[in-house]
C-alpha cells in the first residue's frame, strides 16, 4: 500500500493507457512516484461529470495531463496550482482567466522543435525529389520513369528561405549543415547575434526571403496579425518550380492563394499544417499534382514523447523545489496558440 506525505501536494495524473506508456514509460513513471507520492493516477479518457467529481473529491494543488483530459472548470483555480500538459496547445484544456489569476501552466514546448525539424527536412526532401508523384504512379498506374531525366531535384547548394527563425529554424539549420545550402530567415524578433551564430544571412524583407529561396519554410507564428500573410503576392515571388513546405501554422498561408500560384509556376508544395484541421475531403490542396500532403505529424512521433515526459519531470522537481519552470506557458503564449 502506497503510503502518504502529508507536507507534499495532492496531484493528480489523469493519461489514457497509451499517454501513459509513451509519454511516461515505466523509469519516468519510478521517478514520478517518488517526487509525487501523494498522487492519484486516473485512466482517460473520463466523462465531464466525472471529472469534475474526481477534481472536487481530490482537490489536487498539481494536475499531470495530455491530450485526452477534459476542460479544467473554473472552479478548480481555488485549489489547482500547477499544471503539467504533456502536449502542446492548452487552449481546449485551460480558459484563459484561469492563467490570468495565476495558474502556472507548462507545456512540451521547444522540446519538440528537433522532432519538427526532422520532419520539415523530410518534407523538403520528398518535394524535390517528387517522392509523393513517384509513389502515387506506382502504386496505382504501375509507373517507372522514362528515360534518365526524371523531374527530380537534390538539396545540395539549394538556396533556403526561413520565415521564422525560432526553435524548431534554428535546429532545421543544424540538420541542414551536410547540405552546404546557402541560408536566409526573415524573423525580425530575433537578434543579429542569432543569425551570426548561425552563419544564416538576415533577409530584410519577406519580398527578398522568397524571392531568392529555391526551398522555403514556413515556420511564422499564428499571430491574429499573420493571417493570409503569405498571400499571393508574396508566393508570386518564388521561382518557377520552387519548393514551399509549411510545417508551421496553416492559418498564416492563403491556401486558396497556393493552390492558384502552385498550378500556374508548377510550385512543388510540401504541407503538415492547413488552415482547417482536418483537412476537408473536398480541399483542392487533395490531388493537386506536385504536393505532399501530411495529416499534422510533424510532432514528436510516438517513440521520442519520453522527451516530453523528462521534460515534466525535470518541472515537476522545479515546482516543488520552487525553481523556475521550464516552458511556462504566458498569455502571449496562449493567445498564439491553436
């Protein structure tokens, strides 16, 4: 029988069986039980009613979660303290006032960006090499290549365009590095010294990013102001058979403005991420030739979501020590979020 300290906080872990085991495999969930002994651990997903009955029976000062707990009613903020989301967006867990009034809630944050990196890398791959065109006309038309001068690209000494130099740019140009790829971002927020480290070349205005990239990622922020900014005017700018990979946000990207300039300079285009999730089965981005399409994966894949899970841990020691948490997630934060 698991015995209680009185002077450590009630918390609470509410994860389905697989949050569980990926998030928080066995030697994390040791380490757990001994920072938290005090904690009761409950099997998502649970019903609202539910839920608001383990929060008022519990009354847990720390509440551990992922992707399948319910929305935190506001009643809770008179006990609940910290919250450690596994995941990223909170937006559908936690009402804003919640963090206004001071819930300290922390997230999987940069912990992510090498995963997102790795996946930005391979989308841009797949594009110039056509991949998903090759793969589609051999399974379903029995295709080979005609000739030995197939419509293929490599990323060697390509020029790549980055709108967005935060984590998840910054590790997309170490991955970069065997490539010998000439790199400029545009991310005004980001100091020169960023850039020198980098070795990337600060563009001074988008016009110039994507007019001189033969590969451009879109990694800006989902800002209320970053709506359609990458319209066609700007998407005009690529050159004919340009690569543009969105692993970012969908919004941020006028997909009605890609689908026209895409048909009209045979853009190759490489998305994760689309301004309506999922994606409609009726999107014109479905079957337009030359695009690789991904249903959100760019995330931390299943086998790598123990990274999120140290990540808690390491936060969980910092609340109860009162150390700094590591991702707190501040008004800014959540407003950007989807």
């Amino acid at each position: 029988m698991k015995t209680t300290n009185k002077n450590l906080p009630v918390a609470l872990i509410v994860l389905t069986p697989q949050e569980r085991e990926e998030f928080l495999p066995e030697f994390l969930r040791l380490q757990l039980d001994r920072l938290l002994p005090n904690a009761i651990w409950v099997e998502a997903p649970i019903s609202a009613g539910e839920w608001s009955g383990l929060l008022g029976t519990h009354q847990p000062e720390i509440l551990v979660c992922a992707w399948e707990t319910p929305s935190i009613p506001a009643e809770a903020a008179a006990h609940l303290k910290y919250v450690c989301y596994l995941c990223g967006s909170i937006r559908t867990l936690i009402p804003r006032n919640l963090i206004q009034n001071g819930l300290l809630i922390t997230n999987w944050g940069a912990i992510i960006s090498n995963t997102v990196a790795e996946c930005t890398l391979l989308l841009m791959l797949a594009a110039l090499r056509r991949a998903s065109n090759w793969a589609l006309a051999m399974h379903t038309q029995g295709a080979w290549k005609q000739g030995r001068h197939p419509d293929t690209l490599s990323l060697f000494h390509r020029r790549v365009g980055i709108h967005g130099l935060g984590a998840i740019g910054r590790d997309l140009v170490k991955l970069l590095a065997p490539f010998n790829v000439e790199i400029s971002a545009y991310s005004p927020s980001v100091p020169d010294e960023m850039y020198e480290q980098l070795n990337v070349h600060r563009a001074a205005t988008l016009e110039e990013l994507f007019s001189q990239a033969d590969v451009l990622v879109e990694l800006a922020p989902g800002k209320p102001e970053n709506l359609h900014l990458v319209g066609e005017e700007l998407l005009n700018l690529l050159p004919e058979q340009a690569v543009f990979v969105n692993v970012g946000r969908g919004m941020v990207v006028d997909e009605e403005a890609l689908v026209r300039v895409s048909r009209k300079k045979n853009l190759h285009i490489a998305l994760d991420v689309y301004e309506t999730e999922p994606l409609p089965k009726d999107s014109p981005l479905r079957g337009l030739p030359n695009t690789t399409l991904l249903p959100h994966l760019g995330g931390p894949t299943p086998d790598r979501r123990r990274d999120c899970g140290e990540l808690a841990i390491k936060n969980i020691e910092n609340y109860l020590n009162h150390d700094p948490l590591i991702n707190l997630v501040t008004l800014e934060g959540y407003d950007r979020a989807t």
